[in-house]
C-alpha cells in the first residue's frame, strides 16, 4: 500500500549560532511533531562571510542530532575533549544524553556551504544518558541504485535492494530512525520500501518532486499507513531527504537546546547548566 500525503509545509526562514542564516522545519503543528524527529535545519549560504561566526558553544539535553553536510566543512568540538570535522558527504552522529557543550565552526566554506541539522528525540527513560558523539565520513556511508535514475545514499536505517540489504552507519535505537539521502533524475520514479506506522517526512532540497507535489525548501508529512512510498522527479530532478521512525508518542517540553517531557525537567536542566552540574567538566 502506497503512503499518501498528510501535509506540504515550507520551511521558515530564521538565524541561529552567530547570527547564521537558516531555514527550520518543525512540521505540520510546530515543534515535536515530526515525532520521532523534533527539527530540521538547513543551512545555505553561498560565501564564507555568510557563516564566518559558525555556532559557537552551546549547551544540549535530552535528544540527538544529526547533522549532514554536502558542501563545505565543519568543526566539531565539545567539553569531553572530542574534536571532529564534517566534510561533503560526512555526517556527524551526537548523543546529548543528561548534557553537552559544543561548537560548530566553519573549517572550509570558500564555495559556500551546505548542510542539515536534525533533531531527534530520545524516549524518557533514555535522556540522561551518558553524551556521545561520533563522525562518519562520506566513504562509511552506503550508496545504493535503487531504480534507473534513483540513487539512495543509507545514512540511517536500512534500505533492501533485490537479495541485497544496505545497513546505514547510524544507530538510532528505540527511535528506528531511519534517513537517506535520495537523488532522482528527471522524470524518475522510485517506489522505496517503508516501515508500516512508522512516521515518514520528504524535504526537498534541490529540484523539485510532482509526486507528492513538494518544492524546495518545503517537506511533505506522510500518513503512517502503507509500506511503499512513491517519488517522482520533476523536470530538474530532486535532490530530498528522507526521514522518519517509530514514534514515541510522549510528552514534549522545549525551552530553547533543552528537550525533556515536563516543564520541571527543563527547569532543572537550566539550573544545572547554570550552576554548571550539565556538563561538568565544562571549562
């Protein structure tokens, strides 16, 4: 059964970090109903001024990213001492848990840059786990051809060709998340395989897609029933992610880059980041 379109919803222009220009995706009702997913950021900037402030440190609590660049590259560093950079194609994988502390800077944007955020949620009983982090270069990630004209980059998930499955290098967990990076040529169609009732989301970032009709910049919200979702490429092509997992239907409490269940919990995360128990060996 072929999933059907629930929702289009174009992205809202907004600046974050040192005043970097951004477009975000929350979804059909605003922030937590991308669920599993919380966000989506794109970042596209066409000279190296424009995000020559990068995202300096900042605190997390209590979700994920992920963040994928396709142009240019980024510093990760964070109060554990782990330092890191994301380069085209690469993508780097962070567990907030109970708390971090870390910056994003621009290492190489001379032709400009261009990458994603996302947020994903962790399940209450997984919040205050320990913080991680991890870097995955473009070569770790498997890229499949999956129909004449359709090419699926298996950044999170798996994806089933024939007798063939490609495992991406992301592990979300209790979330299943799943992310591709899918390209479609002109006038292509590609029918990819989805996990029924979980949720399903396609953000269009280059080209356009006629089916579901979805212009750059805009994300298409999926109904939760089918296993087969069909694509179809306009006359430029597409250029899309998409995303989505099991959702975890509990409450969402956000202030800020805090992300529990209850307005208590964001309230003790801002304490102890002020009284710096967060992040303790924060510097």
């Amino acid at each position: 059964m072929q999933r059907s379109t629930r929702h289009v919803i174009p992205a809202q222009r907004t600046t974050d970090g040192a005043g970097i220009r951004i477009l975000r995706n929350t979804g059909p009702s605003g922030f937590g109903s991308l669920d599993p997913f919380l966000m989506l950021d794109e970042l596209k900037a066409s000279s190296a001024e424009e995000v020559a402030g990068g995202f300096p440190p900042h605190p997390h609590r209590g979700f994920e990213t992920l963040t994928l660049m396709l142009e240019g590259e980024l510093e990760h560093r964070d109060h554990l001492g782990n330092r890191g950079h994301i380069g085209p194609g690469g993508v780097q994988w962070m567990t907030a848990g109970r708390g971090i502390v870390h910056s994003e800077m621009p290492v190489s944007a001379e032709d400009g840059m261009h990458g994603f955020q996302f947020w994903l949620n962790l399940p209450a009983r997984d919040k205050m786990q320990e913080p991680r982090w991890r870097d995955v270069a473009a070569g770790e990630i498997p890229l499949q051809d999956f129909a004449v004209g359709v090419q699926v980059r298996v950044i999170a998930g798996e994806l089933a060709v024939g007798g063939s499955v490609s495992r991406g290098p992301v592990e979300s967990g209790a979330t299943e998340a799943v992310l591709w990076d899918v390209r479609v040529e002109p006038g292509a169609v590609g029918e990819l395989p989805v996990s029924p009732g979980h949720s399903l989301y396609a953000y269009v970032y280059r080209g356009a897609l006629t089916e579901p009709g979805v212009q750059p910049g805009h994300l298409a919200a999926f109904g939760e029933e089918g296993d087969r979702v069909r694509l179809v490429a306009g006359d430029t092509g597409a250029g899309l992610l998409l995303f989505g997992g099991r959702p975890l239907r509990e409450p969402v409490a956000h202030y800020g880059p805090f992300v529990m269940n209850t307005q208590e919990e964001i309230e003790q995360a801002l304490r102890d980041y002020r009284d710096g128990r967060l992040a303790p060996d924060h510097h």
